[in-house]
C-alpha cells in the first residue's frame, strides 16, 4: 500500500471520528509563515501541536550550540564546545536528508 493511500485513509477516519472539528483555523486558508513553503506550514503545524520533528529540535540546538561557541572563555572549552557544535550540525544535516529522500524533494 502507499503512504498515500495510508495516509489518505488516516484523514478519512479521523474526519469521520470529528477530530477535525472545531480546530483553530479551520475553514480558513493555510497562512503561510516564513518561506511559506509545504515543509514550513507543516513544521508550524505540528508546533502548534506541541508535536516538534527531531529536525527542528536539532535547528534549535545548533542555534543554541552557537551561542554557547562564540561566548566561551578560553580555546580549551571554545574548542570542547565547537565539538559538539559540528556533532549537532551533522546531526541535522542527516535529518535534512532523510527527509528530502523520504518526499523525494
């Protein structure tokens, strides 16, 4: 079966379960934010949700890493610090790549 068909059925059962109803929104047409790309409306989504995809956790963790690179006091833990940096880095480029693989974009 195709993950379209499964997921087309997915939507069927939860509209027909009402899980659809009264959701913030509803009705009204997606407003994009940022790119305004499918991937960036659905990461919103799922934000809002509560639901954040390892990809964007990752995002955040290197932003953070980042920051705790460019403030640290000395080379020893600048460099301690930059370590884990490119570990969160790579981490997120796997996530990228999985996902383009997995859509196929």
């Amino acid at each position: 079966m195709k993950f379209s068909d499964m997921a087309e059925r997915q939507i069927l059962k939860a509209q027909a379960e009402g899980q659809f109803d009264n959701l913030k929104g509803a009705g009204q047409p997606l407003n994009p934010s940022g790119d305004g790309s499918a991937d960036a409306i659905g990461f919103r989504i799922m934000a809002e949700a509560g639901a954040l995809p390892r990809e964007i956790q990752l995002r955040k963790s290197v932003e953070e890493q980042t920051r705790l690179v460019q403030a640290a006091p000395d080379d020893a833990s600048r460099r301690l610090a930059m370590k884990t940096l490119l570990d969160l880095q790579l981490r997120l480029d796997i996530e990228r790549e999985a996902r383009r693989r997995f859509f196929g974009s």
